[in-house]
C-alpha cells in the first residue's frame, strides 16, 4: 500500500470513528435521562449506552479511530534502522555533490 493511500484509509477511518462516536453519545444523552439506577461499576453512562444498544458501536468507533491513528504514524516511527540508512544515504549524496568541509 502506497504512504498517500495509507494516510488517506487512516483519515477516513479516523473521521468514520469520530462520526460514531458523536452518533452513539448523542443517543446515549438522550436516553440518559430515563435511566434511573446503575448497577454497574461503570457509571451511569455506560448504563444508558448498554440499555440504548450502542456498545458495540461505541467499541467499534474506538477501535475506528485507533486503527486509523496507527495507519496515520510515519513508518519511520517504528524502525530507527530506516532513519539512520535514510540520513547516512542523504548524508553521502550530500559529500558528493557538494563535497566537506575541511576545517
């Protein structure tokens, strides 16, 4: 998968993620109100997005918006080998078009 195409499905899934998770709170707050006890340890806004039937949105929205944040760091993030090859390589291109510095 191409770096464009890559960031491109990391911000799609981002955004998809961040529109669930408005859909699911919004409903959420709307049925708060009619939730009169909680007998989770959770709260009471877990209480109204599991009695709306939002959970399994309200977990896919983050599981969403996490993967595309992973799609969305650089690959050089997770390999410092690839940097250090990366500026040696420029670091060599440079000497050779410019030559050094002799001090």
């Amino acid at each position: 998968m191409r770096e464009f195409e890559k960031q491109a499905m990391g911000v799609a899934m981002v955004f998809a993620g961040i529109i669930l998770y408005g859909i699911v709170h919004l409903s959420t707050l709307m049925y708060l109100p009619s939730v009169m006890s909680y007998s989770t340890q959770w709260g009471k806004y877990l209480q109204a997005v599991y009695e709306s039937g939002g959970l399994i949105a309200l977990i896919a929205s983050i599981v969403l918006f996490l993967i595309g944040v992973v799609l969305l760091i650089p690959k050089s993030f997770f390999s410092t080998k690839d940097v250090m090859n990366e500026i040696r390589e420029r670091d060599r291109e440079f000497n050779e078009k410019y030559g050094t510095r002799e001090t």
